[in-house]
C-alpha cells in the first residue's frame, strides 16, 4: 500500500474537466446566491473585513477537486489569494491541510459552502475508488467505473475515479459500444434472430460503428460467453457470475480467444471485489464507486486577520 502521501496517477484535470466544472459552478453560485447574495455575512461582516481560511481534511481520504475550488474562486475577489497546499491524487491524514483561501471575508464564507461540496464528493469517490484498487493490488485486474454517475457531475466524476487510481469506461452512449441483455433481447424477439442474436449484434457494430471503436458485449452465463468468444469482439463482459465461474471463463478465453479482454461485473463489493480478480479477469466495473461513494469529510477553518 502507497505511504499516506503518496499520489495518484493518471489524474490530469484537463479542458473537458474545466468544462463541466465551469458548469456546474455557476448553477452552484445561482443556487446558493441568488439575487440578493449571501444577506447573513452582508448583516455581520463588514464589507472590508478580511481574513484567511484553511480547508482542512477532517477524514484521512484521497483527494480530488482542487483545482474547481480554483476556478470557483476565481469567481470572487478571491482569484490571487487561493493557494493550493495538497494535489488531486494525494492521500490525507485527518487535520491536513488542502488550500488556502485569503480575501475579503464575505467572499470566503460565500465560496466556502459550494467548495466544500464539490470536495467532498470529488474525494469521496476517489477515496472509494482507492479502496477497490488496494483490494486487487497483486493481481492483473484493473477497476473501472461505469455510467451510473450524478447527472452533470459525470467528467467530474469520472475524473475522481482516476484520482484514485481507478480507470474509465466510456464516457457515455456516444464513445465505445456495449451491447447489453436488452440489445440482445430485442435481437431475438424483433429480429428473427434468437439463437445468433450475440453474432448479429458483434457484426452490426463492427459494420457500423466508426472505424476504431471499442466493441463490448455483456454476457450472463458461460454458453453466452462460448458464442460471445467466436465472434471477435474486443471486451467481454462477464455480468453477476461468481468467482468459480469467473475462472472457468478465464480459462475459456485463454483457450479460445486469447486476445479478447474479460471484464466482470454486477454487484462488486469491497467484500468480493479480491476473489473475482484472482480469477483472472482483466476488468472490474463498479457502480458503486459513482453511486454510492460517501462523501469525504473536510471543513473550512476561518482565521480573521481583522477589518
């Protein structure tokens, strides 16, 4: 296991992450501030106060979404006097400090609640996301997220999960192909195709999908995957079969297809996240990583410095 401090990798906040920060920081201004703006700080803080704030990791976690608090700030006469102390990627001791924020005092605790929000649940998947890269350290599967992220949030969030030391899968609809049980389903009951359904659908997408794009299909039982294997498609995925039977589909694939990837899936825990990678599988996908991340504690400490 990395030292507390030690960082992340593959956690570069880039253009599509400003983007959807940039978005979702003006609805969390409107909301929060309305028309008539923050009217307790305007009743008890003078407009010259000013002051310095430390936001303080009150949970040990891994960190992510420093630099939205920079460009939320920036939304404020805050922009030069924010300082970031830790890095996305990095893990946190309870009492760390993260960031710096020194200005007018109305805008600190005007910034304070949105920052915090965005902090915390950023970390909080990261720090979920850690703790299933730590569970399968030593093996050769890799964790993934999924789409079942909180709508708007999904580069953001997305982000996090690499922060932690997870990888994506597609982003959306729009990226890579998936063919799942309802595709199948209607393939079989609409398309006269009921017993060759996983072989039409591989041969549609690799028809018509741009040239390039990852073509995945899911299965749920071990004769899918014989005639998923045939038909060449780049990903497998091995949906909510145990860890045995995750293991003969190793073994299947190894002997049939060795250059199609496996990836398993459907209800993955902390608690058998270990046993399924030691099957041998290449991928874990985790809903839970988006959808159920705890928000990661850390507060705002302010330190007047007088009016």
């Amino acid at each position: 296991m990395p030292p507390p401090d030690a960082p992340r990798l593959g956690s570069r906040f880039g253009e599509a992450e400003a983007r959807n920060a940039e978005a979702l920081i003006g609805l969390a201004i409107e909301e929060d501030l309305g028309q008539a703006g923050d009217v307790t700080s305007a009743a008890t803080i003078p407009a010259d106060a000013r002051g310095t704030a430390q936001i303080v990791a009150r949970a040990p976690g891994v960190l992510a979404g420093v630099p939205v608090v920079g460009l939320l700030a920036a939304h404020f006469p805050l922009e030069d006097a924010f300082r970031a102390i830790r890095a996305d990627g990095d893990r946190l001791r309870r009492g760390d400090v993260i960031a710096e924020l020194t200005g007018p005092v109305r805008s600190i605790l005007a910034v304070e609640r949105s920052a915090l929000n965005f902090l915390q649940r950023l970390s909080g998947v990261a720090t979920l996301t850690a703790r299933f890269v730590d569970a399968v350290s030593g093996t050769r599967a890799k964790i993934l997220d999924t789409r079942k992220t909180t709508p708007g949030w999904r580069i953001l969030e997305k982000y996090a999960v690499r922060c932690g030391g997870g990888e994506n899968h597609r982003i959306g609809l729009h990226d890579a192909v998936l063919i799942k049980d309802n595709h199948l389903a209607w393939l079989g009951s609409h398309a006269g195709r009921p017993g060759g359904a996983i072989a039409a659908a591989v041969a549609a997408a690799r028809s018509l999908a741009p040239k390039g794009t990852v073509v995945e299909i899911e299965v749920d039982s071990l004769e899918q995957l014989d005639e998923a294997l045939r038909c060449g498609p780049d990903i497998i995925l091995v949906d909510n079969l145990g860890a045995a039977s995750l293991a003969e589909a190793v073994r299947r694939r190894d002997e049939l297809a060795p250059g199609i990837a496996l990836e398993a899936s459907g209800g993955v825990t902390l608690e058998t996240v270990r046993a399924l990678a030691e099957s041998g599988v290449d991928r874990i996908s985790v809903g839970a990583l988006t959808h159920s991340a705890p928000a990661l504690d850390i507060a705002l400490d302010l330190e007047t410095a007088g009016a």
